[in-house]
C-alpha cells in the first residue's frame, strides 16, 4: 500500500490545516448556515503517550473534531496524518489501519450500543473487524478485567446492566484490539459524580498501564484534571489556548478560559499532581 507521508512525521496524529463545513441543513430557519466552516484551516499535533484535555462550550466543534480525525465523515479540506501516514483522505486499507490504531468512545456510548446484543458479541465485534483474530475467551476476559467487570457479563445483555457497568463495557470494546490512542467525546458527562470519578480512574490506569495515548473532550475542566497533562482550549473552531494543565488552571490567559473556570468553582489542583 502507498501511503503518503507527512513533515510532521514526528507526531503520532497531525491534523494538517483541516476545514470541515456543516452539512446542508434540512431545517429552512438554518439555510443561512448551509455551507459555513465549522473548522476552517485547523491544524493540531498529538503525541503518542500524552493525554490531552479538549474543553470548549457546547457547539464551539469539539465533536466535529474528533470526527473528523478519526475519519467519520469526509473533510471538506486539509489531511490527517497517522504515525506520518496520511490516512485522510485515504485508502479502505489505510482506514483500517488507522483502526487498529485509533479508537473512539462516542458521547453517550451506552446508547451507542445495541441493547438486546449480549456483551460477548458486542466485543468479539471488533476483534473480527480488525485484529482478525479466532474469537478467543482470552480476549474478552482480559478487556473485562481491564474495566474491572466480572466475566459473568459475557452472556448478559446490555440492557440487563447498570449504566455504569454498560459504560464499562463501552470502554472494553474500544480497548480490546489494544489501540495506541483513545479519542473519546465527553464519556462520563451523562454519570453522576461518584461513577465519573470511578470511569476517570479507569481510563486514567488503563491510558497509563498501556502506554495509550487519549484526547478526552470534556465541558467539565474538573474531570480533565490529575488526568490529562496538556489542556486546548477551544472557542468557536479555534484553539485559544493549548498548555500544561496545571499552567491553565493557575494562570488563564484567555478571558474564555477564565470563564471556562469560573464555571467550576469548586476546582483546585492537587499539589503534585501530574496532570
Ligand atoms: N450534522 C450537522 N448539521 C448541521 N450543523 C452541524 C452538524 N454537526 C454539527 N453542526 C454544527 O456545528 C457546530 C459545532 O458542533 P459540534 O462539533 O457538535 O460542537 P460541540 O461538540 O463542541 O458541542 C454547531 O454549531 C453545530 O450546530
Ligand atoms: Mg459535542
């Protein structure tokens, strides 16, 4: 396979000078929008091992962003590049690749997945997609193990589990082919607090135990802290800030920023803390 190389070959992902317009509308009162940039011109670099905050208001194009990286929807311009590899535009093979490398926790994964499916299937889904691998009991216990779900799942349903188990069971299907980066959307904004703190922990020691890299979107700076190391701020398509966590939260330099954190009055940075 021939595959394109980028100058920034360096970086794990490279988000080459992306533009991504909204869609045709099917609503009259937003025509006017048909055709606008959400992300115009956007470049962006993430490394392999590092985990990364993306905080933003509602509709600033946070999830158009994480679409577009892991190729969900075609770009209207610019390129993604993996490990130097332009994988966007690209080939089927080259998407699969990427897959294997990529993976992406969806907002709301517990309604993502098919509530009647057994929670073995919904795992050996891909394993076969992917690492063409025997179905292999293995497998599937080790993933459970990783989230801390005991194996007697494998045979229920979805619907027959709590929302945090189900939220488990989310995460075990993106690690299971072992990727070397997580893209996750705001995966515990629909928990309540205690479960947050629970799935925050967990893709904390899994990002960690597995050398993954993770770029978590969160509207809640409080989840992103002691978890992420390096914090984008982003405002209207753009990033207005991209520094050190613990800088940002110190010292803001972006009005936005302070804004952002004047809506989590209860935040304070542990003293040596790493993220
Ligand atoms: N499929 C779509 N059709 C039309 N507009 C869209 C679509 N997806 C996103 N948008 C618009 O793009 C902007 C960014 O959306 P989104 O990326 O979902 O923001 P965020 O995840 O930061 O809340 C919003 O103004 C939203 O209305
Ligand atoms: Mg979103």
């Amino acid at each position: 396979m021939k595959i394109a190389h980028s100058p920034e070959s360096q970086h794990f992902l490279h988000v080459d000078c992306i533009t991504q317009n909204r869609p045709a509308s099917s609503f009259p009162w937003q025509k006017k929008k048909d055709g606008s940039a959400i992300l115009q011109n956007f470049s962006l670099s993430l490394k392999q091992d590092e985990r990364v905050g993306l905080v933003g208001c509602s509709g600033c194009g946070k999830s158009t962003l994480l679409k577009a990286i892991l190729g969900l929807e075609p770009l209207t311009g610019g390129m993604i590049y993996c490990e130097g590899k332009r994988v966007q535009p690209g080939s089927v093979a080259s998407l699969l690749w990427y897959r294997q490398r990529v993976q992406y926790l969806p907002q709301d994964p517990v309604s993502s997945l098919p509530p009647m499916q057994k929670v073995k299937d919904i795992l050996n889904e891909p394993l076969n997609r992917l690492r063409n691998t025997k179905k292999d009991a293995i497998y599937l216990r080790n993933a459970l193990e990783q989230v801390e779900l005991s194996h007697h799942v494998l045979d229920k349903s979805i619907a027959q589990l709590s929302g945090g188990q189900a939220q488990r069971v989310a995460l075990a299907r993106a690690l299971i082919i072992k990727p070397d980066y997580l893209l996750a959307d705001e995966p515990v904004s629909g928990l309540d607090l205690p479960l947050r703190e629970q799935i925050k922990t967990l893709l904390l020691n899994v990002a960690k135990e597995n050398n993954m890299g993770l770029l978590m979107v969160s509207h809640d700076i409080s989840i992103l802290v002691g978890l992420c190391e390096r914090m984008l701020i982003m405002a209207d398509g753009q990033i207005i800030e991209d520094r050190p966590t613990a800088e940002i939260i110190h010292s803001p330099h972006h009005q936005h920023t302070r804004q952002l954190l004047d809506a989590v009055p209860e935040l304070s940075l542990p003293v040596g803390n790493d993220g």
